[in-house]
C-alpha cells in the first residue's frame, strides 16, 4: 500500500543543472500537486492537474515545468536551477469527491539544494 | 480567494497539559476545513476535517477540532499531550469551487518532559 511514491528523496544540484522530479500514486486519483515548504511559509502550490491532460499554476509556478505523463504520475522539471529554489518538494494526491471536500495524501518529500 | 493563518508560529507545552492551536480561514463561500499533522522528515498525514454537519470533529491520536463559522475559525484540541504529539501541524481550506488547497504556514508543537 505505497500511496504517494516520491523520487528521488535527497538531492544537490549546482545553479544552472536540470533535474526532474518524480511522483507516482496507486490510489486511482485524478488530480495531483506539487508544492514546496520553506520554513516559516507553510505550504505553497507549485502546479497542480485536476485530471490527467490538465496542468494549471498555482501560487509559485515561475522556473517550473510539469508533466501529468498519465493518471498515476505527475513530474516537477526544473530547467535551470537556482539558490532560491532549495526547499522541500511534496506531491500530493486527491480522489473525487463533492467538490474539494477529499483530502489530500502526501509523498515523503524531495530534499533538493542547489549551491 | 481563500486563505488561512495561523495563529502561532510555535507552542510549547508540557507532557499530559492540553493544548489548543489556533486556525482561522477567510472565504467568500462555503468551506472544507482539514488539519494535518507532519513528523520530522516526513510527509503530511490527515487528523481530522470538517465537510459539513457537526461542528465539533474528531480525530486521529486523541485531536479533535472545533468549526466556529461566526468566528470563521477552526481551533485544533486536544486534552492531554504526549512527547509523540511534537510536531509540525497545519491547517487547511478548501472549496466546492477550485481544486486547489491552501495551507497555513504551520504551528510547530513542542511537547516538554
């Protein structure tokens, strides 16, 4: 029963590298988000897909990219990475229910710095 | 658009004293309310939500929670605390019309010995 599935969970880059990370759920849900946590500031919305083939920003989008590759899994691109973006990246997944009242499920989180 | 303070940045308190922290959301329609809790190096994980009905919610771990919708208010309780309950908690809200969730920046919890 793995639920949200993050990788890779540790990572450095230097300013200017790519990376890719990656999120997979087996709990059949439609919509998936990416957020970043830095202290202090809670949670904020990177991008999130209401249903596979939609994609929409959300708070924080600039110097991202995503891709909802099908139902299950929904990647987070950085094209060319910077100081600012060091932070703690969660994807979460929701099921359909009235109208937002499902809860979200959360991976364990990606730990990215960039030097 | 909706949005949630929370009230305090940190509390501590002492082992099996209670503890309240403090969640309030402003809305222009109805909401669903959650709060969820986060241990070190970990995801989050639900404690409790409110989606209509009673106002007082019960959750995991002993947590219960109160909707104050004059107050526009959603305060996490809990009798008495264990070491375990250290952690980050947060609160947050959601709506019938947008996909999208909008969390607090988080109450970190304390639990003293």
């Amino acid at each position: 029963n793995a639920g949200v599935t993050q990788t890779p969970k540790f990572q450095v880059l230097k300013t200017g590298q790519s990376m890719t990370l990656q999120c997979a759920q087996d709990m059949n849900h439609n919509s998936m988000y990416w957020y970043r946590q830095d202290p202090g500031m809670g949670l904020r919305l990177i991008y999130y897909s209401a249903s596979e083939g939609t994609t929409d920003k959300g708070e924080v989008p600039n110097g991202y990219n995503v891709s909802r590759l099908n139902k299950r899994e929904f990647s987070l691109r950085l094209e060319s990475a910077a100081p600012s973006q060091t932070s703690v990246y969660f994807c979460a997944s929701r099921g359909w229910g009235t109208g937002g009242n499902q809860p979200q499920h959360f991976g364990d989180g990606t730990r990215l710095s960039i030097l | 658009a909706q949005s949630v303070t929370q009230l305090d940045s940190q509390v501590p308190v002492f082992e099996e004293a209670p503890v309240e922290l403090r969640c309030n959301y402003s809305s222009s329609v109805s909401v669903y309310l959650f709060w969820y809790v986060q241990y070190p190096n970990q995801g989050l994980q639900l404690l409790l939500k409110y989606l209509s009905g009673s106002t007082l919610v019960k959750g995991i771990n002993g947590f219960e929670a109160e909707f104050n919708k004059s107050q526009t208010s959603f305060h996490l309780r809990k009798p008495s605390v264990h070491i375990s309950d250290t952690a980050e908690y947060f609160c947050a809200v959601s709506d019938p019309f947008n996909n999208d969730m909008r969390f607090g920046a988080g109450t970190r919890l304390t639990v003293k010995p």
